[in-house]
C-alpha cells in the first residue's frame, strides 16, 4: 500500500494565499517560513517540502498571482465587437485586483524583483498578449508600433485606476467607484486607441 501523502496541493495553496497577505501587508521582507507555517496552521517542514525555500515560496506567490489572473482574463473570451472586449477586459482586470488584492499586490509591487526576470520580458507575458491581441483587433492594419503603444497605454491607464482603488484613494461607493471607472477607461481609453 503507497503511503499517505503529507503534502497536498490544497496546503500549498493556503501557503501561497497566506504569503500573499503577509507580503501585502507588511513586505516581502516580513515573511519567514516560520510566520507563514504557523498561519497556515502547519509546520515549517510542509513549506520545504511543498515549496524548497523561502525564496521559492515567495516567487511561487507571484506566480500564482499571474497564473490566476491570465485565467481571468481569459475567461473574457472575444466577441464580435472588439471595444466591447477591450471594455470586458479592463473590467476583468480590475475584478480580479478587487477579489484578490494580496495576489495583486506581490505580482506588481514586490519590493524584491527577481533576478532572473527580464523587465521587458513584461510585453511578452500571457496577461499583455490578451490586452495586445485584443487592440490588434480592435486597430486593423494600425502599424504594430501603435498597437503596442495603445495596449501599454490602456494597461497603465487600467493599473493606475485600480491601484488608486485598492489605496482607498478613489471617492464614493462600490457603484460610484465602478461608474467612475467605467468612464474614465472608456474616454481615455478611446483617446488612446486613436492616438
């Protein structure tokens, strides 16, 4: 008879989401195996063994964060009406930001970025080939330099309204605060897909 398993993928995912609220609100610097074994109510031997090191635990976070989240956006889907997507998925962005704010949080504001990552790699992630794919559609025959320089545009803009939500800096409740959102994406939004 094969041996129990000690270690499940369900422990390793409350590693990850625990880690992600201690780097969330206290900084990477905060996390130590121990401190996230113990809110996980298991022991600093199951983090080694699911996940090696602290190191690895902590890039296993942020790339948890960004597996979730190329999973939400491309839940979206493509429609007939390519404004329409791009709407739905600036939506999408801002609905996963909102619902996960830890994950968020460690994938864009890790105080420690990884020495292996290429900072313009960030173009060629999955989460940017939906957006860019998405303004393609949206620009036929637009030259490719345009199109890149929309999609970056549209993801800045997206990013910096949800990052003044999640600060508690935007005004008004859920409703005004989506409204608020939904306006500003789509004037500048527009603006910018013109150029």
């Amino acid at each position: 008879m094969a041996r129990p398993r000690l270690h499940d993928d369900a422990l390793r995912t409350r590693l990850l989401e625990v880690t992600s609220r201690i780097v969330s609100a206290d900084g990477e610097t905060a996390v130590t195996v121990r401190k996230v074994a113990a809110d996980a109510g298991t022991s600093a031997s199951a983090v080694y063994a699911l996940l090696g090191s602290r190191e690895a635990l902590v890039e296993a976070v942020s790339e948890e964060g960004f597996r979730r989240f190329a999973e939400h956006l491309a839940a979206v889907g493509q429609g007939e009406d390519p404004g329409a997507d791009l709407r739905d998925l600036g939506r999408a962005y801002r609905r996963f930001a909102l619902a996960d704010p830890h994950f968020y949080r460690v994938m864009f504001y890790r105080g420690v970025t990884p020495a292996d990552r290429d900072p313009a790699g960030a173009v060629d992630s999955p989460t940017f080939t939906v957006l860019h794919d998405a303004v393609a559609r949206a620009l036929p025959g637009a030259p490719a330099g345009h199109v890149l320089s929309a999609a970056v545009g549209l993801w800045g803009l997206v990013h910096g309204l949800v990052s003044l939500e999640l600060a508690g800096l935007l005004p008004g409740d859920e409703a005004a605060r989506t409204a608020a959102f939904d306006e500003a994406a789509g004037t500048v939004g527009s603006a910018l897909l013109r150029g």
